[in-house]
DNA sequence: CGGTAAATTGACTGCTCTCAATTTACGTGG
DNA sequence: CCACGTAAATTGAGAGCAGTCAATTTACCG
C-alpha cells in the first residue's frame, strides 16, 4: 500500500492578482480589488509525492486551487485498499463538497506527483461569492468539469477489457501531465489498477507489454513517451468488448 | 437493443408556485412572484419508458426537472450499444451542461419507466438566476449532487466481482425507486450490463441465480422484493474483490 | 554495496465472455 | 380466451481473460 503521509511545506501567501495562471483558476475574472480584504488569508502550498491535502470524512475548511502537478481523489476499501475515481491536474479546485453545510471531505486527495496547491478557507470562499456573483459561475464550472470527468472515467477507464481501459489512462495522462515533450510519468502500478479496476498484477502485465510492443518507450526514470497515435488505433481498430 | 423512441406526452403548463414536490426541485425557495413573469413558460410533460428526452451532442435549450419516475444517462458505444452512467429519479435537474456557452447534451437521457418531467427552458432558468442569486446555490447543489453519485456509481457499480456490482445496483434501485413496501422494477438485463459493465447473459444468470436463493422474490409482473439486508451481509460478509 | 519496495513474471484457478439454444413473457389478432 | 409471433430472459458449453498466490527480478535509497 502507498504511503499516505501528508508532509507539505508551506510556500508563502498566495498573490491571486499576480497568479500566473489566473485564467485558469477559481478566482479568474475577479476584480484584483476583491483580494485586498479577505478575511482569511490564502497560503499557497507544495504538497509532495504521496502526501495527501485531506481525508475523506473529515470536516474541513478549506478547499484547494490547484496551480501544478496531479492529485488522486479515493476512496480507501474495507480492506486497505484504495479505489480512484479522479485524477486532477492544474487549475482545478477540490473540496467543493464542502460548501453544502456541515458536510465532510468525500474523498481522501492525495498527490501522485508534486502538487502545488492553494489553500482557500471556505470562509474566504464563500465571502467572496457573496461579494461577486460571477464566483458563483466558476463554481459551476468546476462542479460541471467534475461531473463531465467522472462519466468520462466511467466510460473510459472502467469499460471494456483490461488492456484498452490502461491505454485509455495512458492518454488520460498524456492529457494531464504531458511535459512539453508530451512524455508522462507513469503512475504506480498499484495507482493504475485502482484506477481501472483491475489488480496490481494485471497493470503490471499490460504495462509490460505495452513496453515490449514499443508503445512505451523509456526516456528516463519514470518518465516515458507513449505512442498515444498507435494506442488510439489499437482501440479504434479492435472492437473492445466490456470484457 | 432498447427501442430509443421519443413518445411521450405534454402534460400541460407547469405550476410550480403549487408544485406537489417543490421542496425537492430545483426552484425550491424562490418566491411565488419569480413565476409569475416567466420570458418563456415550463412545460409538465410524460415520457413513456423507453422515450428520450434528449440526445447526446444536441445543442438543446432545455434543462428538465424530474418529478416522478427513473432515467438513464448513457453514451452510445461505437458497436451500437449502450454505457449508463447515471440513474436518476424525483428531484433531479439534468441536462445542466447547458449552462455552458455553446455545447451540447452531454448524454442522451432516456426514461427507463414512466417519468414525470418539468421542461425548464435554458432562458428561463438564466433569467431566474439572475434575479435571485439563492438559485445558483440550488444549481450547485444539484451539480455536486450528481458528481457525488458518479463518485457512488465508480465505487459501488464498477468495482469488484460482477455478482457484487449488481447486487449494489438492487440495492441502488430500492433507494430510487422503491415503492412503499420496499419493492422494486427490475431493470432490463440489457440496462442492468451496461450499468455494472458486464455482459447482458452475465447479468442475467446473477439475477436469475439472486432469485433462486430466495434474495429476489417475485411480487408481480416485474416487481420484485429484494432482500436488502441479505444481500447487505452478502457484501459485507464476503471480502469481495476487485475480480 | 546491502536492503527494501516496486515491478515483473509464472502457474494455476476461476470468473466472465462468446456463441448458441431454449424457455419464458407479452402483445396482437383471431 | 387462446394461438401465434416476437422480444426478453435464461441456460449451456467452451474459450479466454483476469485473479490469486508465489517467486523472481529490477529499481532505488542510504
């Protein structure tokens, strides 16, 4: 099982006027005016591989803006293990659950890879949408990007046989985390089987071929360049059954 | 193949000021007097089991509010057949992807049994947002709803050994659409695979098996009582696996 | 260079799919 | 009300995919 340690370092207050990628953020469209006399403050945050911004069940408040890196949102199984219903990337914002009153986290986030986050007190949050009614919209747009990825994850990632529901993630992760080079970090095999749904094993295998077969070609450590043109042909060729 | 028809019948104008079940809808809250100026009206309308109310990638201007009976949400897979992503029942608001500049539905939605649905036109629902902010707090409620059900559809319909997935969805279906002595409307095998993602005849011998043991008992025609709480010591008893 | 965790692989079992046949349910016309 | 036709549900047999358990190899860290 991974290692669900929460260490983060705390990177200093969030300057949201100068945020570098404010169009993408929650609070793009903001007047900057609107930052000046916040009731709590924003704290940006760097959270490390495998630390996790909060538990599920656990009455919190705050959510977080996303700036970089990529987070898994899971669900923890009776038995130790874990089911992943989201991978999140820069400029989403997670933990919006949390302005229905009195209401807990409903997943545990945990970051796959080095995730730079910001911490919004809910209270900031929702002053703020009182201030400006377009928040509101923003807001929206999260909850529809969220609810348009989790049918994506159904439909992808958790239909058909086991191989095209890895080659799927795959190019769910070269949409992701792509560098500029559109190479990827793989995820643990552990992380990919409680993505689709399947065991460590069977990823592993897939993943193993899918090397062999040279669509997985390792360009250093983790990091390795998928032929994400061949993989679509092999899903659009073959007709993958729900296998 | 389900038959994908679009019967259904137009109820006449909606009363929403009178709403038998307005503290579920979407409109709960807003004074009378937002209804009585309405730019457009809304419209009651019947769908007969099997009808669409609208189809993935059509650009519609309308959101429905369902009052009464059970959808499906589904895409079309590329061999003709069919992935429910959703089910839905009394109090939910769908096709709020509209909401968004410019796209289209993102499913095709589909009554699974008679359904009951008020036709709220995009226009009307802007113009009521933008008169009374509270709605777009109902609007987010209705969306966070919906990814937390796709959240519950992931965890508990696709995941583990086929026979557990469908009991989750009996288990599923008594919480929709239970009637007042617990029962239940079986659903078609056809829609039964498609929601756990396995095949038609899997589903098939699972329910037929469940009948067997005495964990459906046929009330009439094709209403059944379910043993819940077998079927919840079934699951709970059973370490199941991701199988 | 050792030690640990992760990834891979093997052997075997069992579940689910496939393809096909049968049975059952249901609506229609006689 | 019954015979019939069609669609849905069930069942069977066999193949193949994925799970299980265990061993081995590889990667990484100090």
């Amino acid at each position: 099982m991974a290692n669900y340690c929460t260490n983060h370092e705390w990177k200093g207050r969030a300057d949201c006027a100068h945020c570098g990628i404010r169009q993408l953020m929650l609070f793009s469209g903001l007047p900057e005016s609107g930052f000046t006399e916040l009731l709590q403050p924003i704290d940006n945050h760097l959270y490390s591989a495998g630390a996790s911004l909060y538990e599920e069940g656990v009455r919190g408040q705050t959510v977080y803006s996303i700036r970089r890196g990529l987070l898994k949102l899971l669900y923890r199984t009776p038995d130790g293990s874990q089911r992943i219903v989201r991978l999140h990337g820069k400029g989403i914002t997670i933990g919006l659950e949390l302005l229905d009153a009195n209401v807990a986290y409903h997943h545990t986030a945990v970051a796959v890879e080095d995730v730079d986050a910001c911490a919004i007190p809910l209270a900031t949050l929702k002053n703020l949408q009182a201030r400006f009614p377009s928040l509101c919209d923003k807001v929206r747009q999260q909850l529809q990007q969220q609810v348009d990825r989790a049918d994506q994850w159904i439909k992808d990632l958790n239909t058909g046989v086991a191989w095209s529901r890895v080659a799927r993630l795959l190019l769910l992760l070269r949409e992701l985390g792509a560098d500029r080079n559109g190479d990827i970090e793989l995820l643990p095999r552990e992380d990919m089987a409680a993505v689709v749904g399947v065991t460590t094993e069977t990823a592993s295998r897939i993943v193993a071929d899918f090397k062999r077969r040279g669509l997985l070609l390792k360009v250093t450590g983790n990091t390795y360049r998928c032929n994400a043109q061949q993989l679509d042909q092999l899903l659009t060729e073959t007709g993958v059954s729900t296998g």
